[in-house]
C-alpha cells in the first residue's frame, strides 16, 4: 500500500489521481501507523512552509516521517520541509537534507513557474530518464546544493531539483503534474 | 532554461465544449476531457477550462467535470469562470483544479485575491484581465468585456501582485477574435510592471505572432483557443516553429 501523508497543503488528491493512473492503489491518511506500515510513503505539498510545519507538529507527524523507513518521496513544498530551515515563515524544517530553503532573489520573475529542466541527476529516481527532459516546477523557494542534492535545476541560480539521503527521496518539481516524463519518475519511485 | 508556455483555452457550457464565436451556429466541440487529452498528446503545456454559463446548476456539471479532467490529465489546468466566493475555489481545488481563475470578482472584491492566496497558495490564484484601448488609455473591462471600470490596466496588474496573484491572464478585447496578433504594446507594458509570470491572451493567428509576443514581451505563456480549436494551427507544428526560431519551447 502507498500511503499519500494528509496535512493542510492543498492538491493532495493531484498525486493520488496520478498513482491511479498508473495503476497503483493509495491512501490519504494522517494515520502514524498506516505511514510507517506502507510500503512506499508519498509527501505532497503546495502551500505555505510554517503553517504546514506547525500543523505537521501538532499532529506528531514530524517524528512519523522521520521514523519512516520504507522509501519516501517528498514533492515541491514536502522537499523543502525535508531540508534544515526555510526563509518561508523563518521556519525549522524536519532536517533530513542538510540544506537550507532560501526565498529567490526579485531579478527574474518569480515564482518559477513552468517547465524547466534539470540536469547532473544520480540515483534511482532518474533511471531511463535522460536530462533532456522539462519538468513542471512552481515556488518562490528553493533547496541549496548540498551532497543531497540528486538533480539540479538552473533558474535565477542553481537549486536542488530532487535530494536523495538513503530511503529519503526528494523532488523539487511536481511529477505527478510532469507528463509522461513525471509519470516515468514516480515509477521509478514505485518500484524501488 | 525555463519554456515558454503554449496554453489551449476550452470554452465549456453544459459540461461541453464549445467553440466558435463569428460563426452562425455555436458548435458543440464534444467532450472536454477527450479534446484536453488530445492537446495533452500533443504537447500542450497547460490546459484552461473556462465556464462560460456558470449558473448554480451548470456549477455541479462543472464540478463533476473537473473531477473527471483531473483524473485523465498529466499535466497542470486552471478552471475559471464565475467563481466569487472562496467556497467556489475550494470546491473547484477539491476536485483537482491546479489553478482557478478569477476576473470580475477580483474586481470587485480584490480581497477575495489575498483570501485565497493565503488559503491556497498564491502559485494557484490566476487574475484575468479583460483590457481595451480607449480613449488613448488602456482600461480594465469586467462581465465577460461588457461592463468598463475606471481601473487602469498596469496600476490594476500591479495591484493584484501585491494582492498575492500568482499569474496574470491578460485579454486585449481590441486584438481577440481578430487573428491578427497579440497585443504587444500592452503586454510588453504589464509584464514589465509586474514580477510575476503574464500569459498573454487574444488576438493569435499565425505562427509568427506567438514568435512575436515571446520575443517583444515578458510573458511567459500565451493562450489560444480558436485556432488550436479549428485545426488551423497545430501545437506540434507551432512548438516545432517556434524552436526553429530559437524560442525556449518544451519538447514533447
């Protein structure tokens, strides 16, 4: 069972469409066991960083996914809360990447909205994928390179596109809204 | 590099789509979900789906309709038309929408902007602006081009900016339904007022003249409905187009 984490960032049900899609049963919960228990964890997110972390918090979810062990894909807003702090609301993150989450600078047109590429990508999650590829990214916040950081993406300056630390898997970008290309990058994640 | 956005626009009434503004008869163009999975296919960037009834009964067909584009389609769409209250975004992001895009009620009630900005992100609030050259001024139009205001268009675009728009959707009712270009004057002025993204709407005929809008603007989409419609132009043609001409264009 892959089980999608609900807290209060909006679209949750944009990634279980696309798990349905590609023939995979899911479900949203906010339940600590059926998190830990699930065989493939999905952390979805589009909102505002220190209002889902303080909701995250209260809901002791922060240590649920910190306890998780089977692999985990945090997407866009979930990527980022995954890092050491955001500018976002000055909040302190779930630390699993040892980046630091910075709001872009005004000298081009924010947010990043649209489809862009990435490329010195490593690990699984890029198998079969070639780094000729756009994917749909939109935030105004962006991950630092770190040792984590499994794809770069160049827009304004460069940021971790997708992070990778052990069973932790990280996209900055929304794969369930990346066309045949994200669909191609959320099997990979499914069949780890 | 970052691409620029070629963006189908489908008119739904009744849950259908329909097409055809000149022509005597108002065409049924079928089912919305298959024509956006069509453009889908063929390497649309993103879809708009735009209620041009949104009465209170046709609002649940419209729901419903939504729900069913959001379990087909991969790639991101923006729902608009009638939508005036926050309840009426909540229930078009709770069956899928990525965006909903709001015109006249931004006008009228420009807080309902930060409303849901701050509810839902501003990455999913879109502005519409239907604007007309006037009296040698560009001014803000409202109730689908039928009612002026007294807004200006930049200080309006700007304003919606720090109202927390994500998007602009600028219309220029002077250049739409004339095949004969976007309007560059206007287009190039907003998308350098403001910061955030601009989709330039109205007027596209040719291939040339989504060359022209990226190449003399800022914006960094256009939206077509007609000629995507009538398979004047296709989107696989245009896109190839328009690399050949060294515009930054996702390849499909």
């Amino acid at each position: 069972m892959i089980a999608i984490i609900k807290y209060n960032a909006g679209n949750i049900s944009s990634v279980q469409n696309a798990l349905t899609r590609l023939g995979f049963e899911s479900i949203i919960t906010d339940d600590a066991e059926t998190i830990l228990s699930a065989d493939k964890v999905i952390f979805p997110g589009v909102g505002e960083a220190g209002s889902a972390m303080k909701y995250l918090t209260e809901k002791g979810l922060d240590k649920v996914i910190l306890s998780v062990k089977n692999p985990i894909l945090g997407i866009c807003l979930g990527l980022q809360l995954m890092c050491e702090t955001t500018e976002e609301g000055n909040t302190k993150c779930l630390g699993i990447f040892n980046s630091k989450v910075k709001i872009f600078p005004p000298t081009a047109i924010v947010p990043h909205m649209g489809w862009n590429n990435f490329s010195s990508i490593s690990g699984c999650l890029f198998k079969n994928i070639t780094t000729d590829n756009d994917v749909y990214y939109v935030h105004s916040y962006y991950a630092e390179i770190s040792g984590q950081t499994a794809a770069v993406c160049d827009y304004i300056q460069p940021f971790s596109a997708a992070m990778q630390k052990g069973n932790f898997y990280a996209t900055q970008f929304h794969p369930e809204k990346s066309a045949d290309i994200g669909e191609q990058i959320l099997l990979n994640f499914l069949e780890l | 590099m970052l691409k620029k956005r070629i963006i189908p626009c489908l008119d739904i009434k009744d849950g259908r789509t329909v097409k055809g503004i000149n022509f005597v008869e108002l065409r049924d163009a079928g089912d919305p979900t298959e024509l956006a999975k069509k453009y889908v296919e063929q390497g649309a960037d993103e879809l708009v789906f735009l209620d041009i009834t949104a009465t209170i009964e046709n609002r649940k067909t419209l729901i419903e309709l939504v729900k069913q584009i959001a379990l087909e389609i991969n790639i991101p769409f923006t729902v608009g038309g009638g939508i005036n209250s926050i309840e009426d975004v909540a229930n078009l992001i709770k069956a899928g929408a990525d965006k909903v895009s709001i015109n006249s009620s931004a006008v009228k009630n420009p807080a309902l902007i930060t409303e849901i900005a701050n509810q839902f992100g501003s990455q999913c609030v879109v502005v519409a602006i239907d604007t007309k050259f006037e009296n040698n001024e560009w001014k803000v139009f409202v109730n689908g081009g039928r009612t002026p205001t007294s807004l200006k268009t930049i200080e309006w675009a700007k304003k919606v900016e720090q109202l927390g728009a994500g998007e602009i959707l600028l219309t220029s009712m002077n250049n739409d339904g004339t095949k004969a270009g976007f309007a560059i004057d206007i287009t190039n002025k907003v998308s350098k007022a403001v910061n955030i993204p601009i989709i330039a709407s109205g007027g596209a005929g040719t291939k040339d003249h989504f060359k022209e809008v990226f190449e003399k603007t800022l914006a960094t989409g256009s939206l077509a409905a007609s000629i995507f419609h009538y398979g004047e132009l296709s989107i696989p043609d245009l896109k190839d187009y328009l690399r050949t001409e060294k515009i930054s264009i996702r390849c499909k």
